[in-house]
C-alpha cells in the first residue's frame, strides 16, 4: 500500500471521529432543549388554568404533603429514647419522601415543585413577572391553607389514636426553628434549589419508578439533611405554635417569610435562570 493511500486513510478517520464528536454535542444540545421545552411547556399550561383550580389544588398538596409529617412525628415518637436524636432526625430522610410522591405524581400544585416551572416562561419572554407572583401568591396561600388544616387535625386524633403527642410537635417545630436567620435563609434556598433540581429531572423521564426514584433521592436528601421546604416546615412550626407557649405568631410568620424566600431563589434563580442560561448560550454558539 501507498504512503499516500496511507494517509488518505488516516484523513478519512480523523474526519470520521470529528464528525462523531459534532454529532454526539448536537444530540447532547437536542436533549437539553427537549427537557427545557419540556418544562416550559409545563409551566405555560399551569398558567392557563384557572385560578380556583390551583387554589384547590394548591390546599390538596397542603395536605397531602402533611404525610410526611406525619411519617416524621411518629419515627420520632417511635425512637425517641432508644436512639440519639441526631441519629433519629437522619432517619428523617427515609420517610420524608412519602408526601412528596403522592404530591408531585399526583399532580398537586405544589410551590417548591412549580417554582423553576412557573419562572421559565417568565424567562422565555412568554409570561410577565406580575403573573408569576399572582400564581406563586395563590399557590402559596393555598398550600399554607392545607398545611394549616393538616397539623390541625393530626394534633387532635395523633394522640387518641397513640401515633405520637403533642409534645412531639412541639420538638420537632422546635427542632425546625433552632437557627440564626441567616443559616434558615440558606438552607431554604438549598432546598428550593434541589427541589428545581428534581422538576428538571422528573421531565427527563416518563418512566413511573425512575420518577418514584428520583422523589425518593432528591426529598430524602432534604430530610436527612435538614434542609428547610416551606411547605413542610409551614405544617411542622405551626404544629408547634398550637401546643408551645414559648414560641409567638411572629416566630411562625418570621420562619415562614424566610423559608418561602429562600426556596423562591434556590427554585427560581439557581436552577431556572441558570438552566435557562445555558440553554441560551448553547443557541448563540450554535
């Protein structure tokens, strides 16, 4: 063989491996626009459903999100004493995804879980930022409402039925709100940035145990590492307020107002803009 048919070989395999490594970066950017159309496509939806539909739906997630809650007051009624209380909190992480699942599969208006959906079209130029805080404001309300429902009814029949006590609310609020304003604040925004994680995730896969699977990994994250969802903690220190004299509405207001900020940033900021920025530059380079 030739030394020049040689080298017209070794052309030809060079051009073959750059033309590999262009396509497999223009199917990587045709993946990460899928998803992002994905999610935009989601959020535009829920804006076009009425109001009263998401308040409903809203105060239903309040609700069911509260079975986590529940699942956590009574692993700590049930190892309370028997195991270090650091070590019972950790555990947390087990059954702390349980609400979750039943919320987000169930397709419940849940705040954490909409906050980067609902942002997107708002970055996409398609929704004003009036419209995002009209919804944030009535999903909100109505997952505090449910939430509000839910400690308020666990807190009477817990006891009758020997779930747990009273005095487990109490600690497990107390628990929540054992920080300076600055580490809640922080910790909010990591678990609203998870939470955007997980609805990123979710619209990567239609595979009903993958989705299961990610629920479990993303909110059990939160509850073993203590992490701050509002929506949860609205249940666990309000649940707290009824049965604790040594905390006030303004301790329960105040926790709230960090919370619901910190997980509107992590939500929104961390993981829409960003994903949406990166989307964006991949469309100029392109």
């Amino acid at each position: 063989m030739s030394e020049e048919n040689q080298e017209q070989k070794k052309d030809q395999k060079r051009h073959q491996k750059e033309l590999e490594k262009e396509s497999n970066k223009v199917k990587g950017v045709n993946q990460y626009s899928d998803i992002l159309k994905r999610v935009i496509h989601e959020g535009e939806a829920i804006y076009k459903i009425k109001s009263k539909s998401i308040f409903l739906s809203a105060i239903i997630a309040g609700l069911e999100i509260g079975f986590s809650y529940l699942l956590v007051c009574m692993l700590y009624y049930l190892l309370g004493g028997k195991l270090n209380e650091e070590v019972i909190t950790k555990l947390f992480g087990v059954v702390y995804p349980v609400g979750f699942v039943l919320v987000i599969l169930g397709k419940s208006a849940l705040f954490t879980e909409q906050t980067s959906v609902l942002a997107l079209p708002v970055l996409n130029s398609q929704r004003s930022i009036w419209e995002l805080l009209r919804i944030w404001g009535i999903v909100v309300l109505g997952n505090l409402l449910g939430g509000i429902i839910f400690a308020s009814f666990i807190g009477w029949i817990a006891p009758y039925m020997n779930l747990f006590s009273q005095d487990t609310m109490v600690k497990i609020g107390t628990h929540v709100l054992e920080y300076d304003s600055w580490v809640l604040l922080v910790s909010a925004i990591t678990a609203g940035w998870l939470m955007g994680l997980l609805t990123w995730l979710m619209n990567s896969t239609t595979n009903t145990i993958a989705r299961v699977f990610l629920i479990f990994m993303i909110t059990g994250m939160i509850g073993f590492g203590g992490f701050h969802h509002s929506i949860v903690g609205n249940i666990e220190v309000f649940g707290a307020f009824l049965y604790a004299d040594h905390l006030s509405l303004w301790n329960y207001l105040w926790f709230l107002f960090l919370v619901l900020l910190g997980n509107g940033i992590g939500g929104s900021l961390v993981v829409g803009l960003f994903k949406y920025r990166i989307f964006a530059s991949n469309q100029e380079e392109a």
